[in-house]
C-alpha cells in the first residue's frame, strides 16, 4: 500500500488543489488497447480537421500552472508543465507520441482536459509519496536519463518518496526510476488541477475518462482525491 499526501505549506499556498490519483493492479500493457488507439487517432484528425486545438498558454488551465510555476521560482517559459509541453507538441507534429499503452491513456486524457498527468510504477516507489516543497537535499534521475543526477532547489514543489525525488517543478517531468513501462502491473496515475472550484468537474470526468480506458487491461482500478481537506490517499 502507498500512501499520497498533500503537504499542509502546498495545500495552504494552493488551497483550490484538487488531485486524483486513479490506481491500476493487474495491468496488462503488452495486449493492445484498442479504445486508447482509437482515442489518440480521434484527436488527430480533430486536429488536422481543425475542429479542435490543444490548449495554449492563454488558456486560464495552463495559466494557472505557469503562475504556480513562477510561485516557486520556476521559469514555465523554460521549464514548462507537462500538459503545456504536451500541448505544443501535439499542435506542432499533428500527432501524439506512442510510449505504450498505459501512457498513451493519460496522454490522451490529459491533452483532451488541458489538465496535467502522469503515472508511477508502484513497484518501484518507495514508502509513501508526499507533495511537498523540496529543501534542496533531495535528487532526481530524469526520465531516460539514468546517469543523470539532479538536484531540485529549494522551494520547488516536487514528488518525492523515501528514496528521491519522483516528479520535479510540481508535474513537469518524471523520474526514470518510476517510468511506466510495459512491464508495469501496479501503476498510480495522477491528474491535476490548481482550481477545483472552476476546473474540478473536468478533472473528475478526466479521471473516469482515464479508469475507463484502462478498465479492460487491469484486474482493478481505484480512484483517490487529494485536497487540503483530505489530504490522503492510501493506494
């Protein structure tokens, strides 16, 4: 069992935060997944029709998160959060990447919501998983970048477990130790958002979207919330 926590100095500095943490066991990531294709391939041609766009930085779902990111001393003109990332990327290539399976499912969920996710391999965390302000101690092994060792400032709001840091500047990348893979069978996924009063409704259906598609390729999925009132979630 995992436990996720909103630090009290996060949740008081971003009192609208809203997290869901949708958990997978059982996952089977080397069997296709037809509806995660059909979702991917779906938002590609409503992109080549023109009938949508990915969210940009003038939407109010990624200025909150570039303003939350200046907050801790982060440039997100440099340092961007990952739906942002994502979103550019999308609408520059006209195609989302292929990782495997369990990625492309909140890939494609966290583009169509403008909300930002990732995932950890649960076999690979260490003790329970705490959203708190880094001191300046911690490190971080980016993802696909094992001999890379880095060293979050002061300040920035990080993932962490026992071990080291899983996610730095709060969702802008993943440790590699905790990369989903397609070997992965017991995954945590979460998705955020800084403003649950005006945005919670999206994220919630977000999290359905995500437990659904994953729902046909794993024995049993869970989903948590995070928030400053209850902010714990045993996985």
């Amino acid at each position: 069992m995992t436990t996720f926590r909103l630090s009290p100095a996060v949740a008081d500095a971003f009192p609208d935060t809203l997290v869901a943490v949708v958990t997978a066991t059982g996952l089977r990531c080397r069997e296709p997944w037809p509806a995660t294709a059909a979702a991917l391939e779906e938002l590609e041609r409503q992109l080549a029709d023109g009938a949508w766009q990915p969210a940009d930085e003038s939407d109010p779902r990624i200025e909150a998160w570039h303003t939350a990111y200046r907050s801790f001393g982060t440039n997100p003109r440099r340092v961007r959060p990952s739906v942002d990332a994502l979103g550019r990327r999308f609408a520059k290539k006209g195609t989302l990447p292929r990782i495997n399976p369990a990625v492309d499912s909140y890939n494609a969920v966290s583009v169509r919501h403008a909300l930002p996710a990732g995932a950890f391999d649960l076999d690979h965390v260490t003790g329970d998983v705490d959203i708190r302000y880094a001191d300046g101690s911690e490190t971080f092994t980016p993802l696909g970048e094992p001999d890379t060792t880095e060293h979050p400032k002061d300040g920035e709001i990080v993932y962490t477990d026992t071990t080291d840091v899983l996610t730095r500047h709060w969702n802008h990348r993943d440790a590699h130790r905790t990369r989903v893979t397609e070997d992965s069978t017991r995954v945590a996924f979460v998705l955020e958002t800084l403003h649950a009063t005006r945005d919670g409704h999206l994220l919630k259906t977000a999290a359905v979207e995500l437990r659904d598609l994953l729902a046909s390729h794993t024995d049993q999925t869970q989903v948590h919330h995070l928030t400053r009132e209850h902010p714990r979630a045993t996985a």
